[in-house]
C-alpha cells in the first residue's frame, strides 16, 4: 500500500493500535471460555460494536445466541438489558411507560430494558410488527419519544437481536424494507463435533464465568479510533463497484443502497483494527461484505429468480468485480 493514498485523516499512533488490539483480542478469549464455535461470531459480534452498528443473529434453537450475547455483553462491561420478545410484548414494554405514583400523586416516567448500552432483542420475530418497530426505531434514532416526551439512548447503543429461521410457525418475519437498520446479520450454525464435545466437558460445572474486559469508557474510545482508520481511493472504489454489482445482478429487485456501501466501510475499518492495521484493505471489505450486504438485497419474486439467496448475490459480487489482492 502506498501511504500517499491514504486520505488525510488523524493518524492512529502505533500504541494506540497495540493497546485496542489487545484489549480485543482478550474480550474474544473471554467470550470463546463460554461460545465453542468459529471465532467469527465473536470477531463480528467486534466488528459492530467498533463500527458502531447493529446486529441480527440467526440460528435454529440451541446454537448459543443468547448465550453468546450475553457473555459478550459481559465481556464487554456494558450495561446491559434483555428483552424476551414475545406476542403479547407491546412497545411500552421496550421504550416505557408512565406510571402513577400514588405517594406523589402523580405520573412517573418508568424507563423500559431499552435504556442499556447492550440490549439484548430475543427472537425479535416472536412479537407482532408494532413491537419490533419500536426497538428498530430506536435503533435508528438513538432515542425514544414515550408520550410526547424525547429520551436520547444511552451511548454506546449497541442492539443485539436474535432470530430463529423464519419459516417456523407463529412469526412474524421482521419488514425486509427495515432491515437495514442492522450493520450485520450473522448465521450460527451447528458447532463442529469437536466443539461440540468441547462444550460438554466444559459445562460440568455450569457456565464459566465472564470477566468485563473493557469499560463504557474505553469502547467509546475504541470507537474513535475506528474511524481514524485510513481507507484507500482504491479500497473505496472497490465498495462501489461491489454496491453496484449487486444492483444489477438479474435476480435483484433493490440491491445494496449507499447507506450499504458507508456500512461496508465501517466494518472494514473495524476488521481492519482487529487485525492490526491502521488502514483497511480490500481484504476487510471482503471478509464483511456478505454479514454486511446480503440482509439488505432485496430479491425479486422467487419464481422469477429460482433458487438464488441473498448471500449468492453477494458471492457473485465478490467473484465477479475485479480487484488488485491486498
Ligand atoms: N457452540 C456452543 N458453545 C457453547 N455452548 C453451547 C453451544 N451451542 C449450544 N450451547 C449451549 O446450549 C444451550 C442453549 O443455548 P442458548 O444460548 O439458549 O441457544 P439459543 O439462544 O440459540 O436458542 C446453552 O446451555 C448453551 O451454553
Ligand atoms: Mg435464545
């Protein structure tokens, strides 16, 4: 790379690099004492919060999501709300609701589990569409109105939502026009069967404990130093050309959006930090791309199009835009 091509940006000092990436680095052991699973989850799990974005976990029961959120969360040292959805949730439930105190006599605002640095969203689409609004909008603005009355979120605000396959009975699959309120959707799937008896020998005991790593403090300052991460014109025109593949890919309705590509950068640059650079290449943007664009594609009608999934749309993007290898 050369460094003329970066832009002119406050430059990341060597230390700083040092100290985040070790400090990440012990928040994934952490994590991997309680999850036996690849190191991608936690690594994007990383990614979000660095980048300071969402994320929607997907898997069949029983693959560790919410155990994997919550030790994360731990990890992390944030504080930090779970909330079951369920169908009978309503949305005063998430943002709150005013409540009469009888001493005072008088209406008392009681704020809901959406007021934590990490929430966590369990099985977002047990609730109906009114309910699952009211978390994606606060995700979106950073703050609630409960009855006239604006609350900004605490920062960060990192929404952690989980997800079982939407062809289950009883869900509500959550608006595809909406999903794009989450930076990254990440798939667990099954643990190798060495991971699995990994898991066994290790639970004996109950579930291990999770020390906090960091603090509130710190990952507003890792957040910062995100952003100082360089990004090539080289490195940039590649996130277009892949945004634009997906836009004009046959089987695709509505392709990756710029909100998309500005997404793309964001997590490079975190990808970029856990591996200890200060600038992202074009081998970050291609280890986010598909946790990052495949949720937003929108497919046309599935007899139109056959088999082909969201993430084929991305891989064809990946396979057919032409890069220089980083
Ligand atoms: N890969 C894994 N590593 C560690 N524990 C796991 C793994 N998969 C499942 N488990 C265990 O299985 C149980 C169910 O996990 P849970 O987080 O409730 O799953 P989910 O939220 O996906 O339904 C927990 O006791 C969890 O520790
Ligand atoms: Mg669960």
């Amino acid at each position: 790379m050369r460094s003329q091509d970066v832009q002119a940006a406050p430059r990341l000092q060597p230390e700083e690099l040092r100290t985040a990436l070790a400090e990440l680095k012990a928040v994934q052991a952490e994590v991997s004492r309680v999850y036996q699973g690849p190191a991608s989850v936690s690594q994007m799990l990383l990614v979000s919060l660095l980048a300071g974005g969402h994320v929607l976990l997907e898997g069949v029961p029983g693959v560790a999501k919410t155990t994997m959120v919550n030790a994360f969360a731990e990890a992390v040292g944030a504080s930090f709300k779970r909330i079951q959805f369920t169908p009978d949730l309503l949305p005063g439930d998430i943002t709150g609701t005013f409540v009469l105190d009888m001493k005072e006599n008088a209406f008392r605002l009681r704020r809901g589990p959406i007021f934590a640095s990490v929430v966590l969203g369990d099985e977002i689409n047990r609730a109906p569409a009114k309910t699952q609004s009211a978390l994606l909008e606060a995700m979106q603005e950073r703050q609630v109105t409960i009855e006239g009355e604006t609350m900004a979120l605490p920062a960060p605000f990192l929404v952690l939502a989980t997800q079982n396959p939407v062809e289950q009975e009883g869900v509500y699959p959550l608006p595809e026009a909406q999903l794009d309120r989450f930076l990254l959707r990440i798939s667990m799937s099954y643990p190798s069967p060495q991971q699995e008896a990994k898991m066994l020998a290790s639970h004996g005991a109950g579930r291990p404990a999770i020390r906090p790593v960091l603090t509130i403090k710190r990952v507003l300052e890792l957040i910062e130093t995100t952003r100082k991460v360089g990004v090539t014109d080289t490195v940039q025109r590649y996130i277009v050309a892949l945004a634009i593949a997906t836009r004009e890919h046959r089987a695709v309705l509505l392709g990756a959006s710029p909100r998309a590509s500005l997404a793309l950068q964001a997590a490079a640059r975190a990808h970029a930090i856990l591996n200890g650079r200060d600038y992202a290449n074009v081998d970050d943007v291609r280890r986010v791309a598909r946790p990052v664009l495949a949720h937003r594609i929108i497919l046309k009608p599935a007899v139109a199009v056959g088999g082909v999934t969201q993430e084929d749309i991305v891989a064809a993007a990946l396979r057919d835009v032409p890069y220089d290898p980083a």
